[in-house]
C-alpha cells in the first residue's frame, strides 16, 4: 500500500486551521493527521513513504461539487468520455467528487443517462452518482431548460428513474407546487435520493411544505425562483429558517452579488454548498455552446441562452468559488473551506468518509497557494496530472 506524507501545511478541515499541520495517506485513504515534526516518527520505518513539503500553504480536503454540468468543452449528458473530460478540467481546479449533473430531457433519456452514469460510478470513485434538474420544473422559472419538455412527475416516471439508477441518484431538482409534486418529494426521498427544490414557483409556505416533506436542499438559491420580499419571503427564506436544509450558491459574482452571498453565510450557517453550476465552456474560450438542446453564448466568460438571454449555467470552477468567498464575500477560510467539502458531503449522506481531514476519510486533498490557487491536486490518494 503506497504512504504519501503532506507536512508544514495550514491544515484547513473540521471548522479549524492548524499551523504546521500534516496529513499521512495510506493508500486512498487517510491514515492520521498531526501537527509540528512528529509526522517523520508517523513514517519511521518505511523508506518508500512519499514526502510533500507544503512549505506552510493551505492544505484542504478535495472539492465536491454537488451541481454541474460539465467543463474542458465537455458537457456530463454525453457520456462517459465527455464525462472524464469534463471531470479532468475540474480536477485541476480542486474538485475531486463530482455529482453528475443532467440538464432537463425526456424521460427515457434521462433514464438511459443515469444508467451509464451508475455503471461509470461502480468503477470510478470520482464519480458520487447523479443529480436529476428537470424534467420535473415550473415553465415560468424554466431558466436554461427547454419549456416543451418540462412536465410533473409521475408515479411511473419516479419509477423508471430510481430503478435506472440502483441506489445511485443523490439528488433530484424538482419544482414541489406542480401536481403531485409533494408526492413525488416523499417517494425521491424515501428511496434515499436528497430532494432539491429548485426552478420553481413556490412560495413561503409551499417550500416549508416542501422540506416537511422530505426535501433537504435549494438549488441554486435566487437563481429559478423568486427573491425574497418583505412581505413575501419565498425559497430562501424557507431554507435557511429550516434546520437540516442545505442552500446552493453559485459564487461567480454574476449569479448572487457578493453581499447576498455573505447573507446566505450568515443565514444558514454550516449550511450553504458552493457549487459550480458549470456548463461545458468552464475552462474554454467564449464562443457558443450546446446546454442540452439549448443554443447558449458565451461572452466574458457568461453563459447566456441564445434565445432569450437567461443566465445558462456557469463557466465557474471551485478554486474561484472559494477565492471570490474570501476575498470578495469576507466570509472565513474555515467557512468557505466547509462549504466546498462538508457541507455538500452532508448533503448526500456521505459525511463519514467525504469532506474532512481526518483519518479513516477519503484520501483527497488540494494545496493552494496564499491566494487560493491550486498548486496540486490528490485525488483518492493519487496526485491529478497538472
């Protein structure tokens, strides 16, 4: 089994930093963590350990991403190749754990697209399993979702789905106001599938109806569904009065301006997932790109539909979540490290072996420079290609 030692870090994990800290892997696993030089008495004895000094930069545990589409000029709905390439551009910006995010299509073939998904998920470890945003959507908060295909959920469609992906879809957007949409959030739960309400027209108390239900996240919080208003409060209000619920953001300065950021940390403390939301063009040039069927245009790094103009997801990747979080929202490493690695591992019932530091977890991690850049990736104990 290859040992891999990371010492003289600023250890970020668990809500805390630790000076001088360190971290011992043992195959793709974490064997122990310290602080100071007794990481060399952690070694002693096996001359084949490999030895990282981080010469004092932060050290954190792998990215997740709860919520994105694709990136490196792959989208994740094209299959297994598109899928890796996609995951290998996010890779090097710190995200280790992906779950697969398909954008609306009809049934059948989003129920073919989560087959192949947990077919690739029993083999890659990477891979945490899929997230379903649409069909099941209002039309009116559609954003970058082709309105023909949105419909609500049957009995027969939850079925189909949840047998194409044998235990393996971790999370379903879905809009809880359209008929039998409550239904539908306790059936997706009860499979253990986390239920996201999102793209919806749900107000105050329809959302709280929501989450008594069984659902336990907003996707993209502000984005596809109404903002908050003094006499009517709506999602977000929803979520973060609600213990357990955790509340997406898209942290890219175009989605949420950074103060409404710092409010929803403040809000919803050790709740809020930074998620990407990213489409295939994070990490290309501007140009025009395909979200589904759906014609978008990138420029300046936005991504817009052709026809319309509605915001078509992100070309965010998690290493500039984290940054704008600190430098531009003022919220703490500590907070801003949780909401990339705990918080989303929580999410989806992975809080024991994902998200932490600590021994026993997922050996994944990311050193970053003092200015959050990405200097290397490890990702199930292995180092990521640069």
């Amino acid at each position: 089994m290859s040992a891999h030692v990371i010492h003289s870090a600023r250890l970020v994990s668990e809500g805390r930093i630790v000076r001088d800290g360190w971290v011992l892997f043992a195959g793709d696993r974490i064997a122990a963590t310290g602080a100071g030089g007794d990481w060399a008495a952690a070694v002693a004895g096996d001359p084949e350990t490999v030895v990282t000094d981080a010469g004092g930069a932060w050290l954190t545990p792998g990215f997740i991403d709860l919520h994105g589409h694709g990136g490196g000029g792959a989208a994740f709905d094209d299959g297994d190749d598109a899928i890796a390439a996609a995951m290998a551009l996010h890779q090097r910006h710190g995200t280790t754990r992906f779950v697969v995010s398909l954008v609306t299509a009809p049934v059948p073939d989003v129920a073919e697209r989560v087959r192949g998904i947990a077919a690739l998920a029993a083999r890659d470890p990477r891979v945490l399993g899929s997230h379903l945003e649409g069909p099941f959507l209002d039309v009116g908060h559609k954003g970058a979702h082709d309105p023909a295909l949105l419909r609500p959920a049957t009995p027969a469609d939850i079925e189909l789905l949840l047998d194409a992906a044998g235990g393996t879809l971790r999370q379903i957007t879905l809009a809880p106001e359209l008929p039998g949409g409550l239904d539908a959030v306790r059936a997706f739960a009860s499979a253990g599938v986390a239920v996201a309400v999102g793209h919806t027209a749900a107000d105050y108390d329809q959302t709280l109806a929501a989450f008594d239900a069984g659902a336990t996240i907003l996707t993209h919080a502000f984005n596809g569904m109404d903002g908050i208003h003094h006499r009517a409060p709506g999602p977000v209000a929803a979520a973060t009065r609600t213990a357990g619920v955790t509340v997406e953001v898209i942290n890219d300065g175009i989605h949420v301006h950074p103060e409404v950021v710092r409010i929803a940390f403040a809000s919803a403390p050790g709740r809020v997932a930074l998620i990407t939301d990213a489409m295939a063009a994070a990490g290309e040039a501007d140009g025009d790109y395909l979200l589904g069927a759906l014609r978008v245009e990138v420029r300046d790094g936005v991504a817009r539909l052709a026809d319309g103009g509605s915001i078509a997801g992100s070309t965010l990747t998690q290493d500039d979540a984290l940054r704008r979080a600190v430098q531009q929202v003022g919220v703490t490493v500590e907070e801003a490290v949780r909401a990339l690695t705990e918080t989303p591992a929580a999410a989806i019932g992975r809080a024991g072996d994902l998200g932490r530091l600590a021994p026993g977890y997922a050996a994944d991690a990311v050193l970053l420079d003092d200015d959050f850049r990405v200097l290397r990736v490890w990702a199930a104990g292995a180092p990521v290609p640069r």
